[in-house]
C-alpha cells in the first residue's frame, strides 16, 4: 500500500495559509482516492462487510495507519 501511495499520490509544495507554504506534502483527499482504488482493486483480498467499497472505510485504514506510523 506504500507503493501505492507512493505512486498515485503527488508529493508537491503545497500553500497552508495565507502566507504560510507546506514543502514536501500531500492532500488526503489524493491519499484517499489513491487507497480506496487500492481496496477496490483488491476486494477478494480483504474480509469485510458488505460495504467494503466504501470511501469510509479508505479513511480508517489511512488513520490505522497514520497512527501506527507517527508512534514510533
């Protein structure tokens, strides 16, 4: 999934505020897209409900790993 977000999520300098500049960042709404089509390709590879298409469940797995990766 690294790969992925690697791959389809574009890392650029992006504007905070009004005067403020982000180096080096990402929108999650590009990391989103980019894991949802990621789970949506893979559905026989995860065991979930019935709804496991949904956007929703693309923001928990990037909070799940937000978390994981900002502990250590």
């Amino acid at each position: 999934m690294i790969e992925v977000l690697r791959q389809d999520v574009s890392v650029k300098r992006r504007r905070v505020g009004r005067h403020r500049v982000q180096e080096e960042s990402f929108s999650g709404a590009d990391a989103v897209n980019a894991v949802y089509k990621f789970l949506r390709e893979r559905t026989d590879n995860f065991t979930t409900t019935h709804d496991n298409n949904r956007r929703d469940k693309a923001v928990k797995v990037l909070r799940l790993f937000s978390v994981s990766f900002f502990q250590k």
